[in-house]
C-alpha cells in the first residue's frame, strides 16, 4: 500500500480547465441555470485552491467577485451539486468542488486553527474501508452507497 498523498486540485484536473468547465456547464444546464462569468469565476477560484477554502477565502482569491454574487453563485452550484459546503467546526463554513469533478478524498482537521487539508488514500484502503462499511451496515439491513471519513487532530503549524 502506497502512502497518503496530499492532492492539489489545479493539477489533477489539469490546466486549461476545459472539461471541469464543461461538466459545470452541462449540470448547471440540466437544471436550466446558465453558466454566468460569476459562477465561473466562482468555480475557478474553487479548483485552484488545494482544499476547502472560506467565503472570505474566495472572495481574496478572485478580487472581481463581490461577496452577494459570489455567495448567491455559490447556493446555486450547491444546489445543482457542483459544490459541497462543509461545516467541520462550529459555524465556519468550508466549499470545495463536488468529488464527481475532481476525486474521492478525506479531510485532516485541524482543531486548533480550523484549517482542513485534502488526503487520498490508496486504493486498497479505500476498497477495505467500504468492505468493513458494507459489513456494518449490512447487519442493519443498510445499503451504503459512499462514504464521508474525516480525521480530527492537529497541524504541522499548530504542532510546533
Ligand atoms: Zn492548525
Ligand atoms: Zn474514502
């Protein structure tokens, strides 16, 4: 088994951004929304951070968005399910591009300061996790179709 890699999301999903934007637009378009300057600049500054960013965070990333249309773009992709919005400590909300446009990743939390770093994990543990998961579930007759793991603790910063 291979070791937990920290993924950036500007890499894996390559440069130009083309087929994000396309999937973006085809989902946006199943739901008869247009794909707006706003909500692309808004998906944008989502693939090139490496994690989970703030709504401060995404407003800093791209001064062209003012905070009322970056947020109102922002509940439309969450509603189409572009975006997922996280809530991992008290109220401080987190968004990052759904995982069915860039890959299937963790969470490292860190209590003291709240940052959240994206983790994969080998395939081979992904695929015990789910058998073990499959196990649980089945003896509640539950039927689990994916899961959502996130490991709590402390960062490097907040360490030393
Ligand atoms: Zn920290
Ligand atoms: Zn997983």
């Amino acid at each position: 088994m291979g070791s937990i890699m920290v993924t950036n999301r500007a890499t894996s999903m390559g440069t130009d951004g083309v087929d994000l934007h396309r999937a973006v637009a085809g989902r946006l378009a199943d739901h008869e929304q247009q794909y707006t300057a706003n909500r692309r600049a808004v998906v944008d500054a989502l693939a090139v951070a490496a994690a989970p960013i703030t709504l401060p965070d995404l407003l800093a990333a791209d001064d062209s968005l003012a905070q009322s249309s970056a947020y109102r773009s922002l509940s439309v992709l969450i509603d189409v399910g572009v975006v997922r919005r996280l809530v991992h400590l008290g109220d401080h909300a987190l968004f990052e591009l759904d995982e069915h446009l860039t890959e299937h990743h963790h969470h490292l939390i860190c209590e003291s300061c709240g940052i959240v770093l994206d983790v994969t994990l080998p395939d081979g543990v992904e695929a015990a996790m789910d058998l073990t998961f499959d196990d649980v579930a089945s003896v509640l007759g539950f039927s689990p179709l994916h899961h959502s793991v996130d490991i709590y603790g402390t960062c490097a910063t907040c360490t030393t």
